[in-house]
C-alpha cells in the first residue's frame, strides 16, 4: 500500500509529545537549580574536558541528566517538523510553527552553553527559563491547531477577546517578575554563585502584586462568563483559577517557610502549568471578538 503520510490524529500525538518534553525540561532544569547541581558539569558539549559524562558525583548526574532530557526535546522537535511535512493533507501554518520550535531549541541550547561558561549568571539563567515559556507557548499553539479543533463560540459580551489577552499578559508579567525573585533567593544551582543585588522581601512583593492582578483579572473575566453562551471560555476561566489559586497557595507557603527546595519544585511546575493554562484561554478567545 502506498504511504499517504501521517494522518492528522498521529502528528497531534506528536505535537503533544513535543509539549510533555518541553513541560519535563523546566522541571529537570528547576532539579538541577534546587539540587545545587547547576555547575556539576564544568563544560559543554563533555561535562568535563575531554570526558563525556560525569564521574561518580550526584551533582554531574543531575546536570548530565538534564542535557539528556534536553536530547529527547531536540528528537520530538525534529519528529514534530518531520511530521508536518508528512502529514496528508499538507498544511504550511502547522510547519512554520514547528520551526519556531527548531529555533527555540537552538537558542536554549546556546543558553545552555552559556550558562556553564559565564558560571550560572541570574540574568542568563532568568533568560533560559524564560526561552522556555515563550517555547512551550509555540508547543501549546501548535498542538492546539493540530488538534484541528476549532472554538466556534460568538462573543456575547464585548471586548471579551481583550479581556482574555489581558489575563495572559498579566500571567506573563507574573511569570517575569517571578524569575526575579529566583535570581534574588537562596537557590542559585551553586552555593558559590552570585545573586541579584535586589533585596528578597521587595521583589517578592512585586511579585506578589503581579500575582493580585492576575487573580483579579481572571476572576472577573469568569464572572462575566458565567451564565453566557460562551461554554467554553467560562470552564477555560475556572481551569485556570484552580491552577492560579494552587500557584498562589504554594508561593506563599514556600515564602514563609524560608523556600525549600521541594515547595519551590512545584512552585515552578505550577508556573508552567499557570502559563500553559493562559496560553489556551488565549486561543480559544480568538474567535470569541
């Protein structure tokens, strides 16, 4: 039988698979950070000079751990690409987006070189993870429109795609600031690495405030929601309060609890889940103006 190329079902399989690996980097990446492995590997390719992997030390195995990972997101990008010129019928918007994922990967990878060399700068670590977002942000989109699924729901209140564009900025402002009070705090993946000179209790506070309005925003735009035609955005706008109100419990919790490294783990998986969750609001908002 003739191959007619990957069916639509099987290139979301992948495109989904491609967001999960992006998802699981930020978490190993957060790993290598809390476990103060962030220089467990001196160099890059090699994690010593002239030697692969690591000798029998956690630290090296945690960080070579994580570049491992950082394999398998390159593989499922190259699949994801592969698969869009694959995939019958042919659809060029879905190739483009799975270049952007090329070019994200390629970028981190860079970063990550440069991590290692400039010896955990914050500002370099702040803007690995911050490539990583605007990466799983191109995974979320792509794998929405492989979905082929489409949210045919019309506005019944206006300005409701501006509403929803301003949830997602405010969760991308609370993101950023977030980075700032990690460059600012204890867990700089090396006990000898320098900190942001921003004193802890302030940035947090900002952060904090970022936080305030994105809750505000958010649960406006659910009472607005609720009770209208628009399904669909409403149960998006009460996913994401749930994520948000667990994000928010945990930051506070790991504040006052001088930030141990277990709480600050799913302090940052649930960031990543909170800008996953904007993401989507966003998208389906596109038809709802």
């Amino acid at each position: 039988m003739k191959f007619k190329g990957l069916s639509p079902n099987t290139f979301h399989k992948i495109t989904r698979f491609a967001l999960w690996s992006l998802v699981a980097i930020v978490i190993t990446g957060g790993a290598v950070r809390l476990t103060g492995s962030g220089l467990g590997c001196s160099d890059w390719p090699n994690c010593e000079p002239g030697q692969l992997v690591p000798k029998a030390n956690i630290h090296g195995w945690v960080e070579f751990g994580n570049r491992l990972i950082t394999g398998l997101v390159s593989i499922a990008v190259i699949f994801a690409v592969s698969g869009s010129l694959l995939r019958y019928p042919r659809d060029k918007t879905l190739t483009s987006w799975s270049i952007g994922l090329v070019v994200g990967v390629i970028i981190q990878i860079i970063l990550g070189a440069v991590t290692v060399v400039t010896h955990l700068s914050p500002p370099i670590v702040m803007a690995h993870f911050l490539v990583s977002m605007v990466l799983i942000w191109n995974a979320v989109v792509l794998e929405a429109k492989a979905s082929n699924t489409r949210n045919t729901e019309k506005a019944t209140l206006p300005y409701t795609k501006t509403h929803c564009w301003l949830v997602g900025t405010t969760t991308a402002i609370a993101v950023f600031t977030g980075t700032i009070v990690t460059a600012s705090g204890p867990h700089g993946g090396d006990e000898n690495v320098n900190r942001l000179n921003f004193d802890l209790p302030d940035v947090a506070r900002i952060h904090g405030v970022s936080v305030f309005l994105l809750v505000f925003f958010l649960v406006g735009l659910n009472l607005r929601l609720k009770g209208t035609q628009q399904k669909n955005l409403y149960h998006s706008t009460k996913t994401m309060l749930i994520v948000v109100a667990a994000q928010a419990a945990i930051g506070y919790v790991q504040y006052f609890n001088q930030l141990p490294p277990l709480l600050v783990a799913c302090h940052i998986a649930g960031a990543t889940a909170v800008w996953i969750s904007a993401v989507r609001l966003m998208l389906k908002s596109v038809t709802a103006n």
